[in-house]
C-alpha cells in the first residue's frame, strides 16, 4: 500500500508528531538510572519504565496487532505485563506491584520501543486512504495518551524521589518549563452576570463540527446554567498559603470537609506535600536547615518563592483554604465560561485547578468505539474535576475544554487553586 497524494501531507505530518512525542518521552527518562526507572513509591504511581513500555503496549495492542498484516509481537508477554486497566484486554499484573517488574530491563524496554515505533512508521507510510481513515484517530489518540503518562512519569518520580532521606533533584539544571513562574501579588476578581454559557469541546448549535482533538469527556458540547459570581484573575500562591498554615488551617476542624479533616488526622498534614519545614531533619544535609520553608520539586530543594502558585494540594486542602479564605472553588462550567476572559492569567503551564465540580458525565456523553471506551466513562465517580495544566504537562496537550479528574485526597499532582465567589 502506498499513500495517495491527497493523505501524504496529514501522513507526513503525522509521522513526524509521532517521532516528536515518542522522542520527548525517552528524553524525560534520560537523567534516570536503571534503579531510579524501576521504583514505585506508592500504588497510585508507576515507574518510569513501566509508564515508557505501556504507552508502547498502547500502539502495539490497539494500532499494530489489528492494522498491520504480518506484525509479530516484540515479546507476547508483554501484553500482560504492560496493559494498565483494560478489561476488554483480558488480565494483567497488578497495579501496586509494578515496582516489583526488575524485567524486563531499560534497555529491553527501549528496544521494544524501537521495535514498535519501527512499526507505526512503516504502517503510516505505507497506508492507503481507507486504511488512514481507521488508524489516523487510534494514533493521534495514542499520542495525546502518552503525553498524559509523560506528565505522570515527571509526577511518580518526584514522588519517589521525594521518600529518599537524601532529596535527589530528579534534574539539577531543570529549566523554567519545570518551574512555576512568579506573578504580580494583586489578586483581582472578574464578576460574572450568570446564564447560560456552552460548555465543552466541539460545535454550538448551528455551527460545523470542530476538527482537533478532544478526549471523549469533554463531549457533547452542550449548555449550562451559571449562577452569578465572580472569580479570581489569578491562582492563590505560596505566600497566601503560608497564611493559611500560620493562622493554624490545618488545626481548625470548622474549615475542613469532614472527609478532609479526617485526612489530616490520618496522614499528619501539615503543609502542602514536598513543603520542607525550617527544623525539618532532611534539610541538613542541603545546608538550608532554619532557613524558612523549602519546598522539594524536580530541580531539587529550594526556598519557597512566595508569588509562585501552591502546588501539591489536595482537593480537601483547596477547599479549606477557600472556606478560611471567604469563598470557594469554582465550578468547572465556571472555569471554562472565565477561559475566555480577557485579564485572566495562570490559565494553564502553572497548576491543575480543582473544581468543585464531581466527574460526571456531559449530558448525551458518549464513550468512544471500541477498545477506547474504557479511556474514560468508567472512571465517572468518586473524583473531582481539575481544569488548566501543570508545569509538567506537555506544550500545547491542554485546551480549555479539558478535563482532567483525580481522587479528592490526591496531593502528588501539581495541583492548586483558583477562588470564586457567591455574588
């Protein structure tokens, strides 16, 4: 099969996407060691080698065994050893003991990298237009997948990283793209009228569908309704969050979700996670100990910057914070409705937001076909929704109809907040 002159552009293009993002992920795991790329801290993280041979397994198992004749698997034992959660897949090894796979080894791994990116690249270049139409969706769908496990990569090896008595940078000389840049104090909050407002990605009534991408639950687009409020221009930094901490918010059970408070009894939470107190026994060895807070991130400790969005939150810590400070968190219909307004900043490349809005399904949501609807309908209860994007989410993955969704207690994400009001 060879492409015809009409697809040739979208296959170039995408062949080259896929080198792109394929390649970004090997470069995130290059400052690791073997030791470091096996370790898993706690069962909601995976090592970094199982995150760089399951995002493989994804274009093996969805793409290649179904769409390319004559492919032979690179080891046929990885399809029970790299699949993540998808039932239709059949079994797989469990989750909380994916630290315990010291084989295969890194470079097993990444020579079955090599094998299916070998693949992909002949399958696309080689495809007809019928046969692009099938594959072009699973490969871009593929691709913004392995963007997601490239900011969780970054994420379970801080966290890993973090229960090392001796706090190893995860890379000394990171760069501003890992750093959460400072910003003007002044908070400003920009009133909204309410009404009716459309929500999510695709077409308005009336309208020719849209073209990008989007995962399924950002769809339907449909419309909702908003109460009248107002919504900070900016997210709350460390500074404003020291406050918090000073003035005793982590003592005082009236601020906290009842489910909240228990979690600070529980797990002893002091400060937001990766926040190093001044008399914290780890900072010795960093010669900063007394110095006033630290905080643990990608680049190693440094002194907390005071302007710089809080990071490291849950979603029961946001919560008590906007009830300490007079408002609350936005909705996520809220958050996409203030995206569009002019003077708003921090919308995304700092933190993910939570909202207080539940992961639920758009109204008409649909899953995708296939293999695909396990991505994400079935993960529709029991968490909250995040908007934005992080210091570690890949340029240009995030929009502003994304929804990202994790568990309330989940504090090892680059997570903040963003405060709205009642008017």
């Amino acid at each position: 099969m060879t492409p015809t002159r009409s697809i040739a552009p979208a296959t170039d293009a995408l062949r080259a996407r896929f080198a792109a993002v394929r390649a970004h992920s090997a470069a995130l795991a290059a400052p690791l060691s073997a030791e470091d790329q096996c370790i898993q801290s706690m069962p909601d993280a995976s090592p970094t080698k199982w995150h760089l041979a399951h995002t493989t397994w994804f274009f093996e198992t969805v793409l290649l065994q179904p769409h390319a004749t004559g492919y032979e698997a690179f080891d046929p034992r990885f399809h029970y050893l790299f699949n993540s959660y998808y039932e239709a897949l059949g079994p797989r090894h469990p989750r909380p003991q994916r630290g315990l796979l010291t084989r295969p080894s890194v470079d097993e791994v990444a020579a079955y990298r090599q094998h299916v990116d070998d693949a992909v690249d002949a399958l696309l270049g080689q495809a007809d237009e019928a046969l692009w139409r099938v594959i072009e969706p699973i490969v871009t769908l593929g691709l913004h997948h392995e963007q997601q496990h490239q900011e969780l990569l970054l994420t379970d090896i801080l966290h890993a990283l973090s229960c090392n008595p001796l706090l190893p940078a995860y890379r000394p000389a990171a760069g501003p793209a890992l750093r959460l840049a400072s910003v003007p104090p002044a908070m400003q909050w920009q009133a909204q009228p309410g009404g009716l407002v459309e929500i999510g990605h695709g077409a308005s009534a009336g309208d020719t569908a849209v073209a990008d991408f989007s995962f399924d639950n950002e769809t339907p687009r449909h419309t909702a309704l908003l109460q009248p409020h107002s919504i900070a221009d900016r997210l709350v930094n460390c500074a404003e969050y020291a406050q918090f901490i000073a003035d005793g918010g982590y003592r005082r059970p009236e601020l906290w979700l009842s489910e909240g408070w228990a979690a600070v009894q529980a797990q002893d939470w002091r400060c937001p996670a990766y926040w190093l107190a001044p008399d914290d026994p780890r900072l010795a060895p960093h010669g900063v100990g007394h110095a006033g807070w630290q905080v643990f991130g990608l680049s190693g400790v440094r002194p907390l910057e005071p302007d710089a969005p809080v990071a490291h939150l849950s979603f029961y810590e946001a919560a008590a914070y906007a009830e300490w400070a007079g408002a609350r968190l936005p909705t996520e219909f809220e958050w996409e409705a203030a995206s569009t307004l002019p003077g708003m900043r921090q919308l995304t490349g700092h933190v993910w937001q939570w909202t207080r809005s539940s992961y639920d399904p758009y109204p008409g949501f649909r899953p995708l076909p296939g293999v695909a609807a396990e991505y994400n309908g079935k993960f529709m209860v029991g968490q909250l929704v995040l908007r934005g994007g992080s210091v570690a989410t890949p340029e240009g993955h995030t929009r502003p109809s994304y929804r990202n969704f994790f568990p309330p207690a989940a504090r090892w994400q680059f997570t903040g907040l963003r405060l709205a009001k009642d008017l």
